[in-house]
C-alpha cells in the first residue's frame, strides 16, 4: 500500500466527504431530494429548507469527524417525535441519500459509511 492509499484509508470520513463544503453540498442534494420525493416530500411542504440544510449540513460533519459542536439541533428523537415516520419513509430518505452522494461522487465505502450510519438511527427517527 502507498501513503496516498493509507491517508485515504485512515481519514475520517469528514474529510473524506470533502469536509465541510462537501457536507455541505452533500446535504443541500440530500434536503432538495426530500422535498421532491413522491414518498415524503409533503413533510417538507412549507417548511424552511435553508433552516432544514444547515442542520443537517452541521449534523453530517459532527457526525462523521468534525467539529464535535458543529451541530446544535435536537437529538433525533427529539427532532421526530411524533412525526410517526414509517419504514417506507424511511427508507425514502436513505435512498435520498444515496442519489445525493452519487451526485457529488463519492466513493463507495464512503457511500456505504454513510448509509450504515443512517440506518443506525432508524429506531430513533421510524415511529417515534
């Protein structure tokens, strides 16, 4: 293995996303895609996307590496309480996700990384 190989391996994956301006268009595609997709996007009907796309622009990079006080936002629970999402919906915005970080080409296992770590969140977010 060459050093490029190992620094890209050993790097968080915030960098690796493109730090914050990468996040940061990462999660403009993500909240744009919501806001479009037949599945949820009434959920964001009237809301502030602006508002929506820094928060989940600081979510991302606390939670991939970043600055851990990027994000100021509600835990998850919080932030869905009683929104009653369904796994359908659920899986909209993963899907969401992923269109955005194909977009912004991003690597596979960067790819992957993220969507592990989503669906990590699901029993915060599904039904509560």
């Amino acid at each position: 293995m060459d050093n490029n190989q190992e620094v890209i391996m050993t790097d968080s994956l915030f960098n690796r996303l493109g730090g914050a301006d990468g996040i940061a268009r990462i999660s403009s595609d993500v909240v744009d895609n919501h806001a479009a997709n037949p599945v949820i996007g009434v959920r964001f009907a009237g809301s502030d996307l602006d508002q929506l796309k820094h928060a989940a622009t600081t979510f991302f990079i606390t939670a991939t590496g970043g600055p851990s006080d990027a994000y100021q936002g509600k835990d998850m629970v919080a932030a869905h309480k009683n929104m009653n999402i369904s796994p359908a919906e659920f899986m909209a915005v993963l899907d969401d996700a992923l269109d955005a970080l194909n977009k912004n080409d991003i690597g596979q296992r960067e790819q992957e990384e993220v969507l592990f770590a989503l669906y990590g969140l699901r029993s915060q977010v599904v039904g509560v």
